[in-house]
C-alpha cells in the first residue's frame, strides 16, 4: 500500500521526476516537485530475501516488479499527470551480483551484499594482491560484500551459471538498463565492485566522441582496472559502462517501460547511483553541498560516511566515489537495526524497553561481520551478571551496534573533525538508537526530517538528467538535509571502552572460526 507521507495542499507542480530506492527488503519510489523538492507521494513494495547459513539471494525479476508497483501506487497516490514527470532514476542496494543472460534475463537469483558464502574469496583476492595494493588501486580491500569476491565465488561453485552469463549488473545498473535499454551505471555504485579504480575523470555518456569501450583504464585512472578484471576472470564487455556522473543522462524511458509504468516514453532516466551514495546526494553532501560532513545511517546496515576531497586509505573503509564525483569513504556494518530488533524479540521486549548496558556487552553479530572483517562470526554476549536485567541486555545490543560502526567514524580522512553527525535511516526515528548514538559518540547530532533520502537523492539525480542541474545543488536548494538539532552530551567512554575492550579481544577467536 502507498505511504502518503504529510503535505501541505498544494497546486500541481508544473513539473515532477521520481526517485526509486530499490533497497534489501522494498522498494520505495518518490514523487517529487522537480523545482520545489516538495515531496509529493511514495509508493512501496516488498522484496524478498531468501537463504540459509550465510547465503542472501533474491529474484532481479522481483526488484521490477517491485518498482512497477511502487511507482504506480505513488503516481496514484500523488493525483499527478504522468505526463508532467520529466525524469526519473534509481538508487539501489550496493554491491549485489545480478547475471544476466543474452536476452537480458537473470540466470540465477542475486547474490546480495549480505551474503558472506565469498568470504573465502575476499580473503583469496586480499592475499593475491595485499591489502596496500588494493587500497592503492580501489580504496578498498575486498570483503565479502563486495561485487568481485561473489563473482569469484560464482565461478567456484557455479561454473556453468558464470561461463554463460551474457552480462553482469549491479542491482540498481539492472533496473536502469529495464528502464532505458542502456548498460550504465556509475562511479559510486561501480566503487563497490573491486574492479574499479576512483581515479582520473570518466567519460559523459552525453558527450561527443563518447566509447563505452574506453571506459577500462590502467591504475590510478578512474575506471575498471584491467589487471583486476583479469586477476577475477571477468571481461569489460560483461559490466556496465561507468557514466560521468549519478546524473548524467543514460538514456530515454523505452517505450516498453513507458508501458509498464505508465509513463512518457522519452523522458530521462539518470544513470543513478547505490543507496548510500543517493542518501548522501539527498542530504545535500557533494562538491556543491556540504564536504567532510559525516553521516551515520542506521538500517538494515549501520554505515558511517561522508564526502570529501580527500582519498582514504584505510581497511576500516571503503573506498567508495560519490555520485557527484567527490569520494564517499564509508565504513559499514551487517549488523544494525535488524540484529537488535532479533535481541528485543528474544527478551520478548519492545525495542525502546532498553536502558544502558551496564557491565553487559552484547557484539550483535548475527549474520557474520563486515567491519570489522569477521565473516563466520555470530552474537557474543559478555559480562552477565544475577543483577542484568532484560533491559540493560537489549541496550548491550544497541551499544555493541554503535560501537562497532563508529569505530570507522575516526577513519574518514575529514577537514572539518569537529562537525555534527547526521543522523538516518530506520534507526535515527528511535529515541534510543539516536540517544546511543549521542551517548557513545559525544558529538552533536542533526536528524533530518525527511524520512525517504535515498529516494530524494535519486530524484535529485533524475532532476539532474533532466534539467542539466548539479543534483547536489538542487538537494541543498530544495533543503531535504534540513533537520533536528540536537546538542552534544558528555561521551560514555567507560561503555565505549568496555565494548571496543571485548571486541578486540574476541576478535582473533571470531575470527578463527572462519571455516
């Protein structure tokens, strides 16, 4: 069912776009003024995960329904004229492996990017090349999650699927290509693979001279690195061709698409972006927005990031390119707001019955760990003492949570240290996520008030496509990143120190458990 988000009556926009978040668990699509930012309507619709163990799959055939669904529910919803959309985009969930055959149809269900079965992949890639080299050549050192250790893993154990696989998309680069017959995705979401180096300058799709096929570059330059292509058996002409920008114009809306969403044909669909690099766009974080900002989102992930001019260096990251251009370090966890909402339902508590964890520290590792790099890891529970209370285990859940993603806050290679974080997702609507948070941080907190920003980002982006706009510059202009204001408190570093102490010396054991 639709979500009608609160709105002031309002006279028809002259003109509109849509912005779709193609996420883990749904999709969202956004129905946006294109001048104003004045959100206008979402439509929903759930997805579906499947696996056991460490395996998370689900069916690209899905996401495009999905999104026909959501769209339709919020151009409903909306009262709009199809006919006043001018553009549209989508940001999806990162690093998911979608293999295509030629007619454009998945082989098999996508490897999510919480699957860990590549783990022992990542590990492989690491050891071939070092963890230097990797963050020398992407800005990243694989893990699991990313794009070429689940292709590895796919040649490994499925040979057959990887030798006929016509093409290879991420999730959102597979929803654009539905929508305008193009193989485009761009630097940020094509960061996340471990085959692309956030160099040098790419080619604009819309440009003269434009080749798809220049788009693989050496080291240092900004593209696919061959000799990272070679080292994971993976051929250029699979992948999609890496646009300028999140906003550069991949091409017009198919008339078979037209159809199915009843929409235009014609009409700009942006290159898009993945969902963190959309949410950073839509909180206004760009060259022509705010730089070395931090950001920490608290979803299905937990995830800090911010952009920047400066390039990380660090394994705690991930060397990511924003959607504009600038880099997008992020540090992320697998283990957030879900891990702790499993806690609550086995202390049979609602998820704000929580009180500090006192002597309690509870590492909520449910589905293995990405940072840090714990893969085979589970929940470990610390400290229990006759007096614990159910309350004070589940704000052990929460603690462990915070802790471990803002341990990579210290990583971001920041000029501005001492700005507020910016609080979203899911979690930054719960009074004890957002106080935990504060607590452990001891850093000014803004909560924005807009509740779908990676579907306000990709609407900034297909703005952008349409109008030619930087879409960092529309986002701040339309004042999607405005917020809550909330002041520091005094840092808990006792809890900080008692969790940062249990995780470190758990580690190596967690880690030992990697089959």
């Amino acid at each position: 069912m639709p979500s009608r988000p609160a709105r002031e009556p309002a006279t028809a926009p002259a003109a509109a776009v849509i912005g779709v978040d193609s996420s883990t668990q749904s999709t969202k699509a956004a129905v946006v003024d294109a001048v104003t930012g004045r959100l206008l309507a979402v439509g929903r619709a759930p997805h579906t995960v499947t696996g056991q163990g460490g395996a998370r799959e689900s069916d690209p055939e899905e996401w495009w329904q999905a999104l026909r669904t959501a769209v339709a529910a919020a151009l409903a919803d909306s009262g709009l004229d199809p006919a006043d959309v001018i553009g549209i985009a989508v940001a999806g969930q990162q690093h998911g492996l979608v293999v295509l055959d030629a007619d454009g149809g998945p082989l098999r269900p996508a490897l999510l990017w919480n699957d860990t079965r590549s783990a022992p992949q990542a590990a492989a890639l690491t050891a071939a090349l070092g963890r230097e080299t990797w963050l020398d050549r992407t800005g990243s050192v694989p893990v699991a999650s990313m794009t070429a250790a689940k292709w590895m893993w796919l040649r490994e154990h499925e040979p057959a699927t990887a030798a006929a696989a016509a093409a290879v998309r991420l999730p959102h680069d597979f929803l654009t290509e539905r929508l305008s017959g193009a193989a485009v995705t761009d630097p940020g979401d094509a960061s996340g693979t471990c085959w692309y180096s956030p160099g040098a300058q790419t080619q604009d799709p819309g440009s003269r001279g434009y080749d798809p096929g220049a788009q693989t570059h050496g080291p240092g330059s900004r593209g696919y690195d061959p000799e990272l292509l070679a080292l994971t058996g993976m051929r250029a002409e699979l992948l999609s061709t890496v646009a300028a920008t999140g906003a550069t114009r991949a091409g017009g809306l198919t008339e078979q698409a037209a159809r199915a969403l009843g929409l235009p044909a014609g009409i700009p669909v942006a290159a898009g972006t993945g969902d963190n690099m959309a949410a950073a766009v839509g909180l206004g974080l760009g060259a022509e927005g705010l730089l070395d900002h931090p950001v920490v989102s608290l979803g299905t992930s937990g995830t800090v990031f911010a952009a920047t001019r400066n390039r990380p260096h660090s394994a705690l990251l991930a060397g990511f390119a924003g959607a504009d251009g600038t880099h997008l370090p992020l540090g992320c966890t697998l283990n957030c707001t879900l891990a702790v909402d499993k806690v609550a339902a086995l202390l049979g508590l609602d998820r704000e019955d929580a009180a500090p964890g006192g002597e309690a520290v509870l590492l909520p590792f449910l589905d293995g760990e990405r940072t840090p790099d714990l893969p085979a890891a589970s929940g470990l529970l610390h400290g229990l003492r006759h007096d614990t209370t159910r309350q004070q285990i589940l704000g052990a859940a929460y603690e462990g949570a915070v802790v471990a993603v803002l341990r990579a806050l210290d990583e971001l290679p920041l000029d501005a240290p001492d700005a507020p974080l910016r609080l979203i997702g899911g979690g930054a609507r719960g009074t004890m996520w957002v106080e935990t948070v504060r607590r452990l941080s001891g850093r000014p907190l803004v909560v924005p008030e807009a509740a779908e920003l990676v579907a306000l980002g990709a609407a900034a982006l297909a703005a952008g496509a349409a109008t030619g706009r930087d879409p960092v510059a529309l986002a701040t202009e339309w004042g999607t990143g405005r917020g809550r204001e909330l002041p520091a408190v005094p840092r808990d570093t006792a809890t900080w120190d008692r969790v940062a102490s249990v995780l470190d010396r758990a580690a190596p054991a967690l880690l030992a458990a990697h089959p």
